[in-house]
C-alpha cells in the first residue's frame, strides 16, 4: 500500500482525497499557489509546498512544479483529483518516468480516450453505439459547415479536447454557425490549447446518462451503475443523482455492459466514466443510448455512486495504484436507496450565473441530513483565478422523493454573505415539476430559465420589523437614522406612513406597522450595515436608504460595468456606434469561461475604454450606452 501521497489538485477534491488517504493511514501532501496560501485543504494535509503564482497557469498546470514537490517531501504517489492535469496523458507518464505511482489511468488509455473524435471511432469499433456527428481531420470552416448541413440542424459544436461545458456550442441555423464556430474555437484554444472540433447530431429530448466503471491491473473491469446528469447549464452539470430515474433493468444492463466494453477496449485502469446521451422523447430505451465520452478521472458527481453503493472509490484508486485486485466483484456490488447531489457555486444566477469573489463572511453549508463536500469554511476567499464551487451537498435517502426532500432541505438552509451564491436557484430546481416527475432533459433549465432565476422576495414583515426598529431608533434621536431620511416619526405626531429603505441595493417603500406572519429568521451584523436575511437559500441584504448625495455609475444608467475581474477578449462596438437592447457590446474572459455583455436598452455607445486584450476589474465602467429616449 502507497504510503505518502501528493494530491495535485485543490478545494473540495483534494480535501476528499486527504480525508481518505487519513482513513487510511496514508501520509498527505498538499501543493498550493499564493492565493491558497491559507486553504483548507493545505490546513488538513500534513505537509504542503507551495508551487507559484495563484494562475493555474502557473502553478497547478505546471507538471513539473508538482513532479519536484513531490520527490522533496518523500511522496510515493500522485493524486491529480480531477481538472487540471487529471487527464493529461503526457504529465501522467512524466509522473511514472520519475519513479513514482500515479494514481490513475495509464497514459495510453488517457490518450485514447482524450480526444472524442478518436475516441468516437475507437468505440464504433469495440461495438458501443455513438451518435450520429462528424469527428474528421478536415477542420475547414466550409467542411465543417457542409458536414453540420449533412447532418441536420440543430447540431452541437464539440471542442474534441474539451470537457466541463467549455468549447460547446449549439446551433440552431446555417446563419449562426460561423459565429458559433468561431467562438467554440476561441474558447477551446484558451482552455485546451487545442481547437479542433467534432459535429454531433443535436437530439431533441436529451438525457445525460453516465456509467461510473472501475479497473484493476489484474485484467478485471467493473461498473458500479448508472447516473443521471441531465439538469445542466450551458453543459454544466448542476444536480446529479444516481441511480438514474426511468431506468428498468433491462435497459441498466445494456448500457452498463456496454461502459464496461469501452473500458476494456482502452485497457482501463482505475475510475473513469462513459458518459452517454439518451434519446428519451419515449423514454430510456437500450437502442437510442449513443456513447458521448469517456472521462479518464473521478468525477465531480462521484458521491452519489459512493452513496448507494458503499464503497470509497478513492480508497478503490488508491489501493489499485498500490497493484491490488478490485475489493469487489461485478455480483457482489448492489444498488442501494437513492441519492441527489446538488453543485453549490458562488454565482449570481439573477445576472446569468456570474462568478462571486470575495470573502465568505458568513458560511453556513453542513446540515445533519446531508453529506456536504467542500474545500473552503467561514472566512474564506473564493479567488476569480479558479472554480467557484462553495460546495458538494448530497442527499442519500430510502427512495428518490425522500431524497429530493432531503436536498432540499438542505438546500434551504444554506447561508452565505456577502459573496453571491446559487441555493435559491437549486432549492427551486429541485421543485420543478419536470425533475420531480423524472422527466427532465438537458434543456430543461434553458427552458424554465425565466421562474428559476427570477429574483426571490423577502417577506414584507421581515422589512416591516426592520422599518420598525429605525423608527423606534429615530424616536430617540439616532443621527445615523436622520441621515438616513427616515426622520419624521416623533412621539404624539402622526405616524410614519412609510419608510425608505435598500434592498440589496433597490429603493423600495416599506410600511412599518404591517402585520402577520413571517418564517424569515435574521442575522444582525450590526450598526449601519444593516441585515442580513436568509430564506429558502436566497440571501437579503437590507439598510437604510442614505440621503449623502453619493453618485455613481451603475447598470440602471446604460453604464456597462466589469462583472469581474478578467481580460476582455473581443470588443464588438466603437465609440458613437448605435446599439439595440441585447446587442453584445464585448466578450470578457473570466473564471475560464467567457461572458457577453450586452446592451441594457436602445442608444449610443459613449465613454468606451475597453479595448481587448485589457485587463480589468470589477465594477470597472467599460463604456456607456446613452439612451436614445433622452
């Protein structure tokens, strides 16, 4: 058995990498860059060395940095976790040339299954069925154009190194391919360093149906079942569940034996997943289940098969590292109960889902019901150089209603200020009819958007309580009160019919002596900060409305500001030009995604200062669209 290990990865996996390797008595090295400096999980190791600069590119993309941490502390083995270099082929062998044991795939398998056109044709070969698309050499925009015709609108743009939604795109119309391309390309080159790409036909009424399967280097290959990924944003996974709802057995056994033929035709060692998508426009059916992928790591979404199975599959990865044969046999393994897990990010679903930074002044995850997975805690930074996840929560119960039950729950009780975060977007998903009936596809958030990320509201009375307390305050002569514009309210004079006050950052009107009944429960932070509310996994934060004057550029007066800090890519307007509501303005790269901002309403473009290839920050005024009402 390994006996130290480095985990070449950070936040939440390598917090559940170190948890395991503990259990198991296995001494853990963390590596980190100056913005994880203070992390958890270079606080749980029980030896950490720092790698660089806090870019990825710097420090965790940077092989050899890993490869020397680990032969200066004495550590046996590498742990890649997943992203970062989790499947690159050429870092894994530099991991074994060096005289160590890599925790993973072997290098040929990885680059089998790497690219998804070689893995496409790969597959066709080992009989498991692919879907329809176009995966050859020729990357011409004009054969790729003629080839998505050949195949049918709408089709799916496909980075063939891509993964984690990035390098994806749908197109709906010959019109919009080119542009679709161009931006499929961009982003592939800057995520992937590679930017060819595949064409799939694009089906209609998509599941995502993945098969988690387990290798030995004894010549034995396992499944441990099925899950289901359909609830996806922009091809982000966002709730995963196992086992897969709709399943019967016959069609389980179909496509697991098919996950388990893919592994063995690349000689697979250690975890790995064949991702599928299912046509379910009559429900799953054996015959229209096409392979998609092959991803040569632990997935995000492991903890639901850990849940209804019983087994550790990192203590699985370690022990196959270290040569052993598999704990168990295909017979011996068995689904038990349900189990949902729900991706807890630091984002603001109400201004499309973009990235939060900042301080975690107040985190609240952990719930006795739910198994919470995360790498950050109470006072941590979420830094713009990585993933915003916050947290895993998954939910294990007898049946899938009580386990939607449970999530949510959990969900609900979420707290987090004052950095953005997605609860209240994942406590109404996970409400929404299509998801409860198990009828949900992967366009199933694209189609719902509008009520799932429609802003929550907090109960009047909650506003009325406050509303009562600065009145009460501005009774006895609190200056911060009349500065506040609430002044009025005096013993034996008339009352204060209402009081201004800000509701994350809106004016609204609040009657302070408004009566009834209110489940909110507060946190008061104090003084002239206001509150906090939180409710149903949505966060509120309420002051007092201030009469200083203060002026500022903000979204409601056409001023297009950084929602970030990130480069800007692409610049699409010049100064003086004329613009619709919606039109896309310029295309700012932050967090590894990209992001398009947009014309607010009708005008003209004035005070332009972006320019692309710049670096900005957030809430920096990138132009200014002057209305043409004015």
């Amino acid at each position: 058995m390994i006996k130290s290990l480095l985990i070449a990865n950070r936040g939440e996996i390598a917090c559940r990498i170190i948890r395991t390797a503990r259990a198991m008595g296995i001494r853990t090295i963390a590596v980190y860059s100056d913005a994880d400096a203070k992390a958890l999980h270079v606080r749980s190791a029980d030896e950490a060395v720092h790698i660089g600069p806090s870019p990825a590119a710097e420090s965790y993309l940077v092989g050899e940095k890993i490869i020397a941490a680990a032969k200066a502390t004495g550590a046996e083995a590498i742990h890649p976790g997943y992203g970062f270099l989790s499947e690159n082929a050429n870092f894994a062998q530099a991991v074994l040339d060096a005289g160590l044991v890599w925790v993973g795939p072997k290098p040929e398998s990885i680059r089998a299954m790497g690219l998804k056109d070689a893995a496409k044709q790969l597959m066709r070969s080992a009989g498991v069925p692919v879907t329809p698309g176009y995966d050859g050499a020729d990357q011409s925009p004009e054969r790729l154009a003629q080839e998505a015709e050949a195949i049918g609108y709408p089709v799916l743009i496909k980075a063939v190194a891509g993964g984690g939604g990035k390098g994806m795109r749908k197109v709906d119309a010959p019109a919009d391919f080119a542009a679709a391309l161009e931006s499929c390309q961009r982003e592939a080159r800057a995520s992937f360093g590679n930017d060819e790409v595949l064409l799939e036909k694009w089906i209609t009424s998509p599941r995502h149906i993945e098969v988690q399967v387990f290798g030995d280097n004894h010549g034995n290959v396992v499944h441990l079942f099925e899950r289901d990924c359909s609830l996806q944003r922009r091809h982000q996974k966002v709730i995963e569940e196992a086992p897969a709802p709709g399943m019967d057995e016959a069609t389980r056994e179909a496509i697991c034996a098919a996950a388990v033929r893919a592994a063995k035709a690349v000689d697979y060692e250690g975890a790995g997943t064949i991702e599928f998508i299912a046509d379910a426009s009559e429900g799953l059916r054996a015959d229209r289940i096409f392979f998609m992928e092959m991803n040569t790591r632990l997935q995000v979404e492991h903890p639901v098969t850990e849940e209804i199975t019983g087994v550790d599959l990192v203590e699985w990865q370690l022990r196959v590292a270290s040569g052993e044969a598999l704990p168990l046999k295909q017979e011996e393994l068995r689904i038990n109960g349900w189990a949902i897990e729900a991706r807890l990010y630091a984002e603001d679903p109400a201004k499309g889902f973009l990235p939060s930074t900042g301080r975690l002044e107040w985190l609240q995850v952990s719930d006795y019901s739910a198994r919470v997975d995360t790498g950050v805690e109470k006072g941590a930074d979420v830094s713009p150089f990585y993933d915003p996840m916050i947290a895993k929560v998954i939910c294990h119960a007898k049946d899938r209603d009580a386990a939607i039950a449970g999530l949510r729950q959990s969900i609900g009780n979420v707290q987090v200020w004052p950095v953005k975060q997605n609860a209240w977007f994942l406590f109404r998903l996970l409400d929404l009819p299509d998801f409860k009936s198990g009828r949900m596809t992967t366009g199933s958030i694209g189609d719902h958007l509008e009520q799932l990320t429609a802003l929550p509201e907090l109960p009047s009375l909650s506003l009325a309580l406050y509303a009562g307390d600065l009145l009460y305050a501005d009774a006895w002569g609190d200056d911060y009160a009349r500065q506040s514009g609430i002044g009025g309210f005096r013993l034996n004079s008339d009352r204060k019919t209402s009081v201004r006050l800000l509701v994350d950052g809106e004016t609204i009107e609040v009657d302070p002596e408004l009566e009834g009944d209110d489940p909110v429960f507060d946190l008061a932070i104090g003084g002239n900060a206001g509150k906090y509310y939180f409710r149903n996994g949505a966060t509120f934060h309420v002051q007092p409305y201030r009469h200083d004057g203060t002026g500022h550029h903000s979204a409601a007066d056409g001023a297009i500001l950084a929602p970030m800090p990130g480069k800007v890519i692409a610049v699409d307007v010049a100064e003086g030009d004329h613009v619709t509501a919606g039109q896309r303005l310029m295309v700012l790269e932050a967090m590894k995604m990209e992001h398009a901002l947009t014309a607010p309403f009708d005008g003209t473009i004035t005070g332009l200062t972006a320019s692309a290839g710049a670096q900005v920050q957030v809430d920096a005024v990138l132009c200014v669209v002057e209305s043409a009402e004015e």
